[in-house]
C-alpha cells in the first residue's frame, strides 16, 4: 500500500496498517509521548502532526484521513486496526503482555502499553518504526492463525452477557488455558494461543465491542453485557457476590483479580474454566428471564409485591 499522510484510503489488513504506520514516522518524525498526548506540533491537522506511537496507529487506521463521500469497509478496517495493536502491544511486551487487573478494558491497556514503550528513555523514531515492521513481519500468521475452521468467529453479532460468555467458553476451549500472569503463550498470538481465564474473556469482550460507527442499540447492549458478563463470572467462581463498595473502578478492579486468581490455581483445567463460563452465562440467562418477569406492571391504585 503506498504511503501518504494525505492518503483517504484506509488499510484493510494489518500488514498495510502497520507497514503505513512505519512509513509515517518515518515522514514525520516521532512524539515520545511524555507530556500524555498521542501527537506533538508541527502539523495544522492530525495526520500532519508529528505522531507518537498511538498516534501513528491511529492515523493509519484512518484518523484525520477519511472521506465523507467515500465508503469504506468499517469491519475490515476495524480488524486490521485491532490485529495491529494487539501484535504491537506483545511485541512491545516481550512475547505477551502481562496482565494488569487495574484496568478494565485490555483494549485500552494494550494501547497504554504500547504508549508506555515508546515514553521509554532515548526512544528513536527509528526504533518504533522498525518494531512496526516486525510487527507486519508476524500479523499474516497470526490472522491466519485466528481465523481458522473451527474457531469463535472474531465478532459477535449484537451482545447480551450470555453471548459473551458462551463465546469465552468456546475460545478457552478451542486455545487451552495456561495460568499464568502473561495473557496467552508468548510463543502465540493474542487471539489463538493458549491463554489465562480473564484473557479468554478480554477477548469475548473485545469480539462484543462495537465499532465507533455501530449504532446506538449496539453500544446501548454492550454497555450492559460487559459488566454483567464480568460480575456473573466473578461471582461465581467467588462463590459469593463480590463486593460492591459503589466505586466502579475499584469493584471492576477486584472483579478481574478474583478471575485471574481462580483462573490460576494448581490444577485448574481448561474444562473447569469452560463449565464456569457456562454456568455463568446460564445465570445471565436466568437474570434476564428475572428481569423481564419483573417489568409487569402494577395496576393503578396497586402495590407490585416481587
């Protein structure tokens, strides 16, 4: 794919983003990203500022650069955007990333990991664009890899919690679970190797999220089945609810970290993960069906008794 930062074509694989992603660093120098922004000055718009690393992904997904009268293949875009960081971040990380329950989102902390490597001490803009590359020089493999007969598809259609954590079950059964801190084997890929239990259900989430260009209705239901999905599984394999002390943070903290300490106990199989995943999304089938039996309404002048 041939480079330009004035470009309106967006890449549809990941190799093109990434090797795009190089070429603009090369062009237009790097950001170290120090002061908390994606790009530094020199540019009047985002793809002519000088980018860091996240802005660098960015624009090459298309930032800046798209076209209100062109059209564009918003699935194919997304996925190369989303193999891109996910090979970025392992890179980056040495092999895998390493999990981090303070965040609740691993889509936003592979972005700061991502980040956090090129703030590092004497980063070069040569640097960031040769990791780029090596990251193009992995992406086929592990696209190939992903989308094998066989597997989970890489998107659910629009989420509830069940789904979700069906597709879990499926992909820590398809892959292995390896406890571990490291999200998957550093010898595979983010999306197909043998992976902890809060990774296999990191990755349902991010086959549930919505694209920026999905509608309403579909970012209305992911933002209900993300924390269901993540308190059903939590409370079951607590045995217990988890502690709600009303901060969302700090309760989305110790969610993860319940799951990530289950998950990792001696002995702990793939099939004993995959049967709690079920058993929670047979849970999230029974809150709905609680929940749809608790909106009949009063009659006027009656008191509701449930």
């Amino acid at each position: 794919m041939q480079y330009s930062a004035d470009s309106i074509i967006l890449p549809t694989n990941a190799r093109d983003l990434l090797e795009w992603a190089a070429a603009h660093v090369d062009a237009r120098g790097f950001h170290d990203g120090r002061d908390g922004r994606r790009f530094g000055s020199n540019g009047t718009t985002t793809r002519h500022l000088t980018p860091g690393m996240l802005g660098a992904l960015d624009v090459a997904g298309g930032a800046g650069r798209m076209a209100s009268g062109r059209a564009y293949d918003y699935d194919a875009a997304h996925a190369a955007e989303r193999l891109a960081l996910d090979t970025v971040a392992d890179l980056a990380s040495g092999g895998a990333v390493v999990h981090d329950p303070d965040w609740a989102d691993e889509y936003r902390y592979r972005r700061a990991v991502v980040h956090l490597w090129g703030m590092e001490d004497g980063r070069t803009g040569a640097e960031v664009a040769a990791l780029f590359r090596e990251a193009a020089g992995h992406v086929e493999r592990a696209a190939a890899a992903a989308t094998r007969p066989g597997r989970p598809p890489l998107r659910l259609p629009v989420p509830t919690a069940d789904s979700v954590l069906a597709w879990a079950a499926l992909h820590i059964e398809d892959t292995g679970h390896r406890p571990d801190y490291f999200t998957h084997d550093p010898a595979g890929y983010a999306d197909s190797a043998a992976c902890t239990m809060l990774h296999a259900l990191d990755r349902a989430l991010v086959a549930a999220k919505p694209y920026a260009s999905s509608g309403r209705d579909w970012w209305a239901a992911y933002g209900e089945a993300a924390p269901a999905a993540l308190r059903l599984v939590s409370d079951h394999v607590a045995g217990r609810p988890v502690v709600d002390n009303g901060d969302d943070w700090e309760t989305k903290k110790r969610r993860r970290e319940v799951i990530l300490a289950w998950g990792n106990q001696p002995g702990r199989s793939t099939a004993d993960v995959a049967a709690a995943f079920r058993a929670a999304a047979q849970a999230a089938i029974v809150d709905d069906a609680l929940a749809g039996a608790l909106e009949v309404p009063a009659e006027p002048g009656q008191v509701a008794f449930f």
